[in-house]
C-alpha cells in the first residue's frame, strides 16, 4: 500500500481521538501568560502517543520530540488564545468545547488549538509508519502568541538552540497553503500641552486639540501607503486616544495616541517611523513617537522584553518547502492546492521576519473564526491537516 493511502488510512483511525483532544484542551481557558493546565494536557498527550521526549522551555512552551537526525523540522501551534469578549454573544459556555454537526466547538479551536491537535497526532501517526533516520521533528506548543507575537520563538531561538531548518505554522488556512502575511507594529504618539482651569481654556494649551492635526495626517497617510502583490496594502490606524489632565474640570496637558500598523512587503520599523515623523511635521506639531515595549510575565515567571516589531515574511512560491507542501498536498487529496497569505499575523514574525528560518502554514479551521464568538473548527479539518503533516515528514 503507498505511504500515502497508510497516512489517509490512519489520520481516519484517530479521528475521534484527535477530535476529542482538542474538545479537551479547547475546555481549559489558556490566556497569554496563563497556559501551564493546558500545557500539561498536552504533555500527557505526547507522552501517551509515544513521543521520543517531551520537555518545556524557560517561556512554558512544550516541545514534543520524534527522531534524531540532522535533518530538523518544527510545527508550531501557539496554545495562548484571546478572551471570550462579551459573553451574551455566545450561545454556549465557550470553555465547555464539544462536537457538534461535523464541528469542534469552543474558543480556541480555530486559533489555533485545532493546529495542536493535529500536530499531536500526526506525530502518532509518523511514530507508528517510522520517520526518516535522517530527521528531527520538535511539535512546539508555544506560548503568548496573542499578546506579543514571535517573543515565544525567539526565547527558542536564541535562548533553547532550538534552531530547525524549516518551520510548518499551523494557524488557521482552511486546509490552503500559506506562505508569508504582512508584519506589523505598534506606535505611540504623544503631545504635551499646558493646563489651566476648563472654565477658561484660553489660559492654556489643549493637548487634544494639538493631537488633532497629528490624527488627520495619518489618516491621510494610511491612502498612501504601499502595496505589494501579494501581501496587498500597508495601513496605519489609531487604535486608541487617551489624555492626562489634573481633572475633568481642566484643560489637559498631555494626550497620546496608539496606532496599529501593518506593514507590507518593503516596510520596515525605520520607514514607518519616519512617515510618522513627516506626518508630525505636515500637521506643524512636535510628536513624540515611540515603538513600546512587550515585557509581561509568562507563567513560569519569566520575563523576556522584546519591541513591539513584528517583520513582515513571505517565502518565494518556488521555494523548496512551497514545492514539496503542493506536491504532498496533491498526492493526498488528489486535487491542486491553493497557495496564499494570511490576512493576520503569526509566530512566523520571529521565526522567518528576524531569523530568516524559512516557514510555510497549513492548518486547519477558517482564519474568520479567530478571536469570534461561537467559535468552530471541521473535524475534516483536523483529520486532514494530521494527514498533511506526517505525509510532509514522511512521504
């Protein structure tokens, strides 16, 4: 029987296994920097499946090892997810995760837990048909993705030695194959002014209404940014506008604005500053700009500062490991691949943006279910994605 049709075969034996471990790590809430009960979920999983070791980093993430050889593949799925937001929106308890109508329900399935399950058994799958004597396989649960992208990887990277020649993210592609997304930053502006009492402004100097200008410049900046053909258009938004005053009854005397910025291919941390340096002096106002930092404490207590700088990737579509992920997805499913980018962005940021290890994406659930209410994921999904996976290592 062809290697292909013993994966196909087996992937389908598990189908209620895998399915059922990921109802079971979907029902234990997993906020960035709250993941240790999920992380030893997923450990008992490894083990019981029988991967050669099992072991987690100084960040908490899990790492499940298949194979010894020179050859070192990684498969990553971040394990954190976002809150639940409103409650009435949901028409279930999103941590009481179950099957239902052919799907997985609950938050977290989608983004990306359902990319955790399918690793785990794929690993099942590649121990039990033999993995090339030349390759390693590390099946990486990461952690803090949803607050700070990459910080997880690059505590492996450059703290664990964990340095594989290519990395397959699981996130979220509706079974397509994946092969960059555009980088993003966060920004912060801010303008002082002079405070006096509100019943007579003109004493003073409004820090909002300077911010004003500020906020038209880039409004108009956002319409002229770049576009790459494929990863599409660069864009700038303020997010967020606060300001600090010695009361309500005052004129304030510092305002600060937060700006999502997402950056194509050719943006750099350094260009967009400058635009926003330019903005500043078109709206003939002193800004003070600054790229925060990410510096929270992961659950086993560390704290591994990073800028809030997340590159933009992308790999060439006739890359090796673009050519190898259509050729295996054509001969599992017998049907071309569809070949695309995420519209969101992923611990590839760190991974192939900062330490240029190349990455790929095939996962599992539709990249619309992130972060939404009454969350789901295909059990199909699962299935084929575990297929995919071993198929990728192995055939």
């Amino acid at each position: 029987m062809p290697m292909t049709n013993q994966i196909l075969e087996l992937a389908e034996k598990y189908r209620p296994q895998v399915s059922q471990f990921l109802v079971d790590i979907a029902s234990i809430p997993s906020l960035s920097g709250k993941e240790k009960a999920v992380v030893a979920r997923i450990e008992k999983e490894m083990k019981a499946v029988g991967f050669d070791k099992v072991w987690t980093d100084g960040l908490g993430s899990v790492i499940g090892q298949i194979g010894n050889g020179p050859r070192r593949i990684a498969f990553d799925a971040h394990i954190d997810t976002v809150d639940v937001g409103n409650r009435d929106l949901w028409n279930f308890d999103p941590y009481e995760a179950h099957i239902k109508d052919g799907k997985v329900w609950g938050r977290g399935v989608a983004d990306q837990k359902g990319g955790m399950a399918s690793m785990v058994y794929a690993g099942k799958i590649m121990k039990e048909l033999g993995l090339p004597k030349d390759c390693t396989v590390y099946m990486v649960g990461s952690v803090m993705e949803e607050d700070c992208d990459g910080l997880c990887w690059q505590h492996l990277i450059k703290e664990e030695g964990l340095a594989p020649d290519l990395v397959v993210l699981t996130e979220p592609t509706s079974l397509n194959i994946y092969r960059g997304h555009r980088g993003r930053m966060e920004i912060e502006i801010s303008v002082s002014g002079i405070s006096c009492h509100g019943s007579a402004p003109e004493r003073g100097v409004n820090a909002i209404y300077k911010m004003a200008p500020i906020i038209q410049q880039i409004e108009k900046l956002n319409e002229k940014l770049r576009t790459d053909d494929f990863l599409g258009k660069g864009t700038v938004v303020v997010s967020q506008v606060s300001s600090v005053g010695p009361s309500q009854c005052a004129v304030p005397d510092k305002c600060s604005i937060y700006l999502d910025r997402r950056l194509t291919w050719g943006e750099t941390e350094a260009s967009a500053l400058l635009e926003l340096r330019e903005a500043c002096a078109d709206a003939g106002i002193k800004g003070d700009i600054t790229v925060p930092e990410y510096r929270q404490a992961a659950y086993t207590g560390k704290v591994y500062p990073t800028k809030k700088y997340y590159p933009t990737w992308k790999i060439a579509p006739d890359h090796a490991a673009v050519q190898r992920a259509e050729q295996v997805y054509s001969e599992l499913f017998a049907a071309k691949p569809k070949t695309d980018k995420w519209t969101f962005s992923t611990n590839g940021v760190a991974i192939m943006g900062m330490h240029d290890i190349p990455c790929i994406g095939f996962g599992p659930g539709h990249e619309e279910q992130a972060h939404a209410p009454n969350e789901w994921t295909p059990v199909e999904h699962l299935v084929k994605a575990a297929a995919f996976y071993a198929a990728y290592v192995t055939v």
